[in-house]
C-alpha cells in the first residue's frame, strides 16, 4: 500500500489499527510535509501581493525549496513503514544454528540502521523547513503570519516525533560509531530547531502579538 495516496481518513484509521504501522515515524513525515505546504502558502500569498516586491525574489526561492521538501517527505511515509517491517522481517529469521544467529543478528543490525536512517532524514528535512519558516513569518504576508507560526510548530513537532524514532533505534544498535554519529547530529539539528523555533514565536509576537 502507498500510504501517501491514500485519504487523510484512511490514513488516520490506519494509524489506530492494531498493526504498528504506520506508526510514529511516518506520521512525524506527514506532518512535516504539512508544515511545508503551510510555508509554501504564506510565501505564495506574499508572492501574490505587489507591496511585498522586495521579497518576490525570496518568495520564489521558498517555494521552489518547500514542493522539494513536502514530496521528499511524502516518500518517507513509506520508507518509514519499511523499514520497521525490514526489523520485524529480521527478528523472524531462524536461529537454530550458530550460522542462522550470526545471519540473523546482522540483518537485525542493518535493518535497525536503516529504520534509524529514515526518521534521521525526517528529522533533517523538517528542520530546514523551520529554519524557512523564519523566513515567511518575518518578512511574508502578514496577514497569513499564523500560518508561518503554525507550520514553525508543525515543523518542531515532527521533528521531535521522528527524533524519538531515531533514538529508539540506536539503542539496540551495536556499532558504536554509527550510533555517535547520529547521535551528534541529531544534537545539532536539536539545537538549530529550538533557535528556528524560538525566532518564529518572537517574531510572530512582534508582528501580530501572537505568543504561544
């Protein structure tokens, strides 16, 4: 099934069902497409208005860079359910024999980086789309700059929705430099999505005194 086709009821009753999947993950990767669309809308209403012409240029630029974002997350509705599925997939090989365990123990290692891999991209795709979202709720139309502010928190929410995805799976994974790797980007791009976070808001409240 492609869980990007298929209808926002589908998709949420999917989620609620018994199976694990689609699960955390590939929600945290529907709602970061969400917070692009949002950003792409304001930076298309500013575009539309000729009193913000100075920031045309600046406009296109977001919009071009958010239909990029919102298809690649899209794709990662489905990454995300595969994955999981490689794990579960893995931890059902036999393990009778000392060669079955080894065969087996690696497909769990590799399937487990994977499965950490893909909220990983998650993660690094919406923090992008938080950091442009400072852009639209500083400079777009101000009269969609609640939409700038609601794709901002859209954006930090999937993130640290995908971030726990991440995280989960490191903690089974064995090799130490993959794990220390991720885990140090995942520290930065926490960083830079609490400061993109924290602009908008301030931002928001400035131009429209709207504090969250």
């Amino acid at each position: 099934m492609n869980f990007a086709k298929i209808s926002i009821r589908e998709f949420v009753e999917k989620v609620s069902d018994k199976s694990p999947t689609p699960g955390g993950g590939a929600v945290s990767a529907v709602v970061g497409a969400l917070a692009a669309s949002l950003v792409e809308m304001v930076a298309n209403l500013t575009l539309s208005r000729p009193d913000y012409s100075d920031w045309h240029a600046e406009m296109e630029r977001v919009i071009s860079l958010m239909q990029e974002k919102r298809v690649l997350l899209l794709d990662y509705i489905d990454l995300d359910v595969k994955a999981f599925d490689q794990v579960m997939s893995a931890y059902k090989l036999p393990k009778e024999t000392a060669e079955e365990k080894e065969k087996r123990s690696l497909a769990i290692q590799e399937a487990l980086k994977q499965a950490a891999r893909i909220p990983y991209e998650t993660c690094r795709h919406v923090k992008e789309i938080l950091k442009v979202s400072v852009i639209v709720a500083e400079w777009g139309n101000i009269n969609a700059i609640s939409d700038a502010l609601s794709a901002a928190e859209l954006a930090a929410s999937a993130f640290y929705s995908a971030k726990a995805n991440v995280l989960i799976n490191l903690k089974s994974i064995k090799d130490d430099g993959f794990k220390e790797n991720l885990l140090h980007e995942m520290k930065t791009f926490t960083g830079e999505v609490e400061g993109a976070l924290k602009s908008v808001r301030e931002i928001t409240a400035q131009r429209a005194s709207i504090r969250i």
